[in-house]
C-alpha cells in the first residue's frame, strides 16, 4: 500500500502535507522524506524558505541532521547571516581593490627613488665638478696675483 507521503513529489507539497498532517516518524517516510528533500534544488528550497521558512526549517530539523539543517538556514534563510557574508563579500573585494592600489603605488614608488637616486648622483657630481672649478679659479686668482706682483715689481725697477 502506497503511503500519501510516497505519493509527494516536491518539496513544496511535503511542506503543505507536514503543515496539514505533521511529520511522520517511522522510517520508511523519513527516508522518502530526505529523498524528496535531496533531489530538490537549492533554488526550489530557498524559494520555499523565503515563503514559509519556519515550516521548511521544521521539516528540514527532523530530516536532516542538525549540523546540515543548521548550515542551510545559515546560508540560505538566515538574513542576518546572508547580509554578514554579502557584507564580507564586499570587504573582500574592496581589500583585494586596495591590494592592487597600494601594488601600484608601491611600483611607483620605487620608480620615484630611483629617479631621486639618479637626480642625488647628478647633484653629487655636478658638485665635485663644481669643487674642481672653485679649486682652478682661486688656482688661475693665485696665479694672476703673481703676475701682477711681478708687474709691480717690473714697474718699480723701470722707474
């Protein structure tokens, strides 16, 4: 003899049956109970979950063990749950966004020491030339004072 729960064939019809009539707990309609349950889709029982939750978490603590129910309602029902991961979803994509930026900036910061490095170097060497400069002109000053000491002296003996 065929049972009415081996007669559902849908999730959404074991809902209107448990709600009218209970859930059964003799084996046999357990387990088509988990079979109906099993082969429904993920968008057939969030569906049904955001129509009456209550009734599918009912059925779904007394088919399926309490972790399973659990980790469906968390991740399906739960709203509060649902906006926390779409929240970390969110962060997580923002700081993988950031992670790129500061890449960027990083490479441009280096790009920007190594100019500064080649600007520091020029300067460095455009100071010795300078030095070396500084140190011919007061040679050719000492040189030109010579000379006219010598100027002088050609004058005073002329004289």
């Amino acid at each position: 003899m065929i049972t009415k729960i081996e007669q559902i064939t849908s999730a959404k019809e074991l809902i209107i049956y448990t709600k009218s009539f209970g859930v059964p707990t003799d084996v046999e309609n357990i387990c088509t109970m988990q079979d109906i349950i099993g082969n429904s889709t993920i968008d057939e029982l969030t569906e049904l979950a955001d129509k009456d939750g209550s009734a599918l978490m009912f059925l779904l603590f007394h088919v399926w063990n309490w972790e399973r129910a659990t980790d469906f309602y968390n991740k399906y029902v739960n709203k509060q749950y649902k906006a926390e991961k779409e929240e970390i979803e969110k962060l997580r994509k923002e700081n993988k966004e950031q992670k790129a930026e500061i890449s960027i900036l990083k490479d441009r910061s280096e790009k920007d020491k190594k100019a500064i490095d080649a600007t520091q170097k020029n300067w460095e060497d455009t100071d010795e030339e300078l030095f070396e400069t500084k140190n011919k002109l007061e040679e050719a000053e000492k040189e030109i004072l010579k000379l006219k000491a010598m100027l002088f002296d050609y004058m005073v003996k002329a004289e």
